[in-house]
C-alpha cells in the first residue's frame, strides 16, 4: 500500500464526511476509496473511522491521525516546492516593492544584475513611501526599513539604518555646530514631509529628549530637502542611506551623532517562505548578498 496516498485519502474522506464525496476530487471510485482506508486501518489496527449508512464520523484515534496526517503531508508538499524552487529556472513576473528612494539607490542595480541573470523573468518595481501589503496587493517580494509586525512573512535582515541631522560644512562654518538637540532652534531647519516626517525631533535611544523644530523650508522628497542642505541652506534630518554619499565624499556633515535614536533594520520580506518559487528565491539571494555588502546600511 502507497502509504502517503493513503494519507491523502484518508484526509478527503475526513473532510469530505463520506467515500463518494471523497472519491469524486480524488479521480477514484468510491470502491477504490473505501478499500484503502481498510487497508490503512488494517495496517495500522486501530479503526479512524466509523461508518453509517449516511456519512463517517472520526474515532477519537482518527481524529489525531487527521492532525498527523495533515501536518506530514504539508511537509512533504513543503520538501517538493523546496526542491523544485532550488532547480527550476527562474521564469515569469517578479514584483519587487520598497521605499522610493531606497529603491531607487539601492533596489534598482540589483534588479538590472538580476534581469541580465535570467532573461526568462519580467520584473515590475513598485516604489512608495508606504507599507505595500505583501499579499493584498500580489507582490513577490518587499525591501522593509523599521521594526516589522509579527507575521507569517518570511524575512532576512540585510542591515541598519539611522536618523541623522546634517548639513553642508560652509553652513556650519558660517552658523556653528549644534552641540545638543535644543541648539537647533536657533538653526535653519530644511524638513521632508515624506515618510516619518514630522517636526517633533525625537533623540536618545530612549527617546525622551524631543525638539519642535520651526522649518523655514519644507521639501516633498527626501531628495529635495538634502539638495538644499548641500546648497547650505541650513539643517535637515533624513536616513542614513539618502545622505551615505554625501557623508562619505564630505559634501554633508553629520551633527548631533551622539544623541541618535536607535538604529532601525532593513529586511527583505516574502511570503512564500519554504515554498519560495525559483524566481522569488534566486532574487532573495542576489538582494541579500548585495544590500549586505552595502556600506550605507551599517
């Protein structure tokens, strides 16, 4: 006897509540079904069902084999779609969703290294300064910056990020460096109104030093508010990653650094977790390697 057929047999009677309701989504006869559960029964010598002349009812041992049964089966479904993900080709529609400039910087190269890999797979990128639901709006896969909600998404950490307050250095020459978080209310203050905007600055990594800031500037993008700071205009705070080479090549002067908030993560979320298709997994893959080795998500 084909024991994990008997399983799957055994799991549509029980749900089915009979051998002809059973039978007809199994491509069986109601003879052929009524025989394996025997069979099954027989093999393990404990009856899991009980018959009458209108439908069956699970015994008590049946009604632990249903959860067994259910949770082997699920298994085995897991190892082949496990399985089939790592040898398949990667073929057809990726989406791919994530914060618009983030995506843009860093999103972007790893889909193009991607494309050029496999020429079988059409990816379409969503970029918004919003959650994007996983499932509700059919993505494949998100790049995900802050603590995440418990869920059933799979999700692998790439890196950190960090609020930082900065500015070009003529405008700090000219205006002097803030040495604590209530020194910027005598600053110029340049404020995106994207994400996480908002003019109560919060500091520490407990958060319990808060700042109102009084912008003479507010920018729609992130992009915006960072040129007018390299222009020096004044100070704006925005996340590590946006300002990463403005940083590095000394055209932004991060201020304030011992007063920063707790690092948030970056992850990459997808929903199919085990069952990962083959172009989901190999794009995971390539996005983690190259987000890891990203120096701006220290």
């Amino acid at each position: 006897m084909d024991r994990w057929q008997a399983m799957k047999v055994f799991v549509k009677v029980a749900e089915a509540g009979g051998f002809a309701a059973a039978a007809r989504p199994l491509n069986m006869s109601p003879p052929a079904v009524t025989r394996t559960i025997s069979a099954l029964e027989e093999t393990i010598g404990v009856r899991l069902l009980t018959r009458t002349t209108r439908a069956v009812k699970l015994t008590e041992a049946g009604s632990r084999y249903l959860d067994d049964c259910r949770r082997i089966l699920t298994d085995i479904a897991d190892a082949e779609a496990s399985a089939a993900g790592l040898h398949a080709d990667p073929s057809g529609d990726l989406r791919v969703t994530g914060p618009a400039m983030f995506g843009q910087m860093h999103v972007v190269p790893i889909l193009l290294a991607y494309l050029d890999q496999y020429p079988s797979v059409t990816v379409h990128s969503v970029f918004v300064d919003r959650i994007v639901n996983i499932i509700d709006e059919g993505m494949d896969v998100a790049i995900r910056i802050g603590h995440l909600p418990a869920s059933g998404l799979s999700a692998v950490k790439v890196g950190t990020i960090r609020r930082v307050v900065c500015g070009a250095p003529s405008y700090l020459a000219a205006h002097g460096v803030p040495q604590s978080p209530s020194d910027l209310a005598r600053h110029r203050i340049i404020a995106p109104t994207a994400a996480w905007a908002s003019h109560e600055w919060q500091f520490g990594q407990d958060k319990k030093t808060s700042v109102t800031v009084h912008p003479r500037l507010l920018c729609n993008t992130n992009d915006a508010a960072i040129a007018a700071a390299e222009q020096g205009f004044g100070l704006t705070r925005v996340l590590s990653y946006q300002v990463a080479p403005a940083l590095r090549d000394g055209r932004l002067q991060a201020v304030l650094s011992e007063y920063e908030e707790h690092a948030m993560p970056v992850h990459v979320v997808h929903a199919e977790g085990r069952r990962a298709s083959a172009k989901v997994r190999a794009f995971v893959d390539l996005a983690v390697d190259h987000l890891r080795a990203n120096r701006s998500l220290d």
